[in-house]
C-alpha cells in the first residue's frame, strides 16, 4: 500500500483533526454507494478507509513513523519485537494525539451521517457512513472501536413486508441487512462487531444502520394502522358494492353498505403493519369519497333536477352548521 500520509493528502506533521476531515472530505468522494459498479473507486476507497485506520490509531501511526511497520501494518524485518522504551514512547504519543476509538478523537459527533446529508430520504441509495462515539474504554490506545452510522432507503410497502438491503461498510466489504416486517420510519438496526477496530485488544464497534421509509403515494402509517382513502361512483354509494382496494400485502373485496356517504370509514383487520412489539398485524382504515361522474352526465343531471323538484334535505342544517 502507498504512504498513508500520500493517500489522504497529509503532512507527517498533520494531528488528529486534519486525519480526520481529510478522511471526512476523500470518504465523501469516494463513497462507494455513490457510484455502485465502479470498482476503481472501490479500491480507492479501500485504500483511503486503510490509510485512516493506521494513522488515527495513535499507537500505530508512532510505529509507522519509526519505521517498525510498513503502510499495511505489518512488522518491518529487524522490528520483530518493541523495546520497552518504544512502547513508552508509543504511549506518549497516544495521549498527545488520541486514537482511532477515543471520544475525544471523534468529538461525539455522528460525523458521518452528516456527510450525506444527515440520513435524508433518497431513492435508491445502499447507505452512507460516519463514525460516532463509540463508548471508549479506557484511553487513547486502548479502547473499543468506534460505531459507524449507514441509512438505508427503503419503499414504504417493502418496509411493511419487511425486506433486505445491501450495505457498504467502511472497510470495503458488503453485508446484506434484514429490514424486519413493520419497520417505522428512521427506525435504527444494530450490527455487532461491524464498526471501527478496537486498539489494545478491545473489541470492534457496531455498524448502525438508519431506516427511511419512502412516503407512499396514497398509504399512510399511524402506528401499526394503515390509513388510506377510495374513491367510490355515485352508484356504488347509494345501491351498495363489493369493490377491491389495495392493501400492503395486496388487493383484497370490500363490501360497501347502501347508502354510504363521503367520509365514511371502514376496517379492515389484520391489514395493517406488525407491531414489533406485540407481533400483531394492525388494521387499515379504507376511508370512503364518493365522487361524481367525470365529464357531467347529462341523464344523471335530468333525473336529479326532477327528483329535486319534490325532495329536498338539508345537510348543513343536521351538520350544525347553519
């Protein structure tokens, strides 16, 4: 591998904070789910991801720097071994910098979710990245990896039924995620061990993956409830029918009473998302708008200009409103 200092465009004199943003800016650019088929790009970013991973371990740029290991972290010949001195001197530079786990390194900002945009919803995209705090366990060398922030768009029915989604995670390679049945919007899914190495033996950090529910065009969710209106004819409202109307596993009969008006609401059991909590369907509401024929017919408008000679009923008078 190339220079880590070269790949992210740095000084050896560059502290903790230009690692970061320069990784911040190159990850940007690089991201793999911004340009998915490119395997250049890939490569490139593997080779960025390499570089941030020595050199923000405090411990593991000082080696680098002395010449104990090459870019890829492996044991230069004649450095098999660290003298005491070294390792003290290792440690001093930890403290001074802070390493790759360390909160302090990180500012507990969840800086790369804000890289793209802060998890917005967008069509299509596998995810993006971005380290948070990742609960450091002791200090600079010695702590536990750092979580790493993905979003994933999902469609509205998908999220319903539940669903898969691949994700790009920093280190170049891709994971499918489970998207469970009933998913709400910016719902979040941890995965263990996916994040940012440990340093001193401590574990890797969690993969965090946000959830955007796309809106749909006429579904909408409250809880496990769907919501949705229909449009009825004038005919089926007053005699009465069985029509069909979508539901998020499918189109199912619904019978429509006589006489129904605009407004009138009715249930269908079961038909609703799981509750991940109780693991029970809820229902959808079929919200009922009767509407006119679309140019005017001109019979419909004779029969109702005679009927309205000898009938009359005043509406807004029941509804309180005069």
């Amino acid at each position: 591998m190339r220079d880590p200092y070269q790949i992210l465009g740095l000084s050896r004199s560059a502290g903790a904070d230009d690692i970061k943003k320069a990784y911040r800016k190159l990850a940007k650019e690089h991201h793999p789910d911004l340009t998915p088929g490119n395997a250049a790009n890939e490569e490139r970013f593997k080779e960025i991801s390499a570089a941030y991973t020595l050199l923000s371990d405090a411990e593991k740029r000082a080696r680098f720097d002395r010449g104990e290991i090459d870019a890829s972290g492996q044991e230069r010949h004649g450095f098999g071994g660290r003298s005491r001195a070294n390792a003290g001197r290792s440690r001093a530079y930890s403290g001074a910098g802070g390493g790759a786990g360390d909160d302090s390194f990180f500012g507990g900002e969840d800086w790369f979710s804000d890289l793209f945009g802060g998890g917005r919803k967008r069509g299509g995209a596998a995810g993006g990245a971005g380290a948070s705090g990742g609960g450091a366990s002791g200090g600079g060398s010695r702590s536990r990896g750092s979580d790493i922030n993905y979003s994933v768009s999902v469609p509205f029915v998908e999220a319903a039924q539940g669903t898969k989604r691949r994700i790009s995670l920093s280190n170049g390679k891709s994971i499918d995620v489970t998207v469970p049945p009933g998913t709400e919007d910016q719902a979040k899914l941890r995965l263990k061990g996916q994040g940012l190495p440990g340093a001193g033996g401590f574990g890797a950090g969690d993969a965090i993956v946000e959830v955007h529910v796309e809106a749909h065009p006429f579904f909408t969710r409250q809880g496990a409830d769907i919501h949705v209106e229909v449009p009825i004819t004038l005919n089926e409202a007053v005699l009465g029918s069985t029509i069909r109307v979508p539901t998020v596993s499918g189109p199912v009969a619904l019978k429509i009473p006589p006489g129904t008006n605009t407004g009138s609401t009715l249930r269908l059991r079961g038909k609703g998302v799981m509750n991940q909590a109780t693991k029970q369907a809820g229902d959808q509401y079929v919200k009922l708008k009767v509407v006119l024929p679309d140019p005017p017919d001109a019979e419909l408008v004779k029969f109702v200009e005679e009927w309205a000679r000898t009938r009359s009923y005043d509406v807004r008078k029941k509804a309180g409103l005069e």
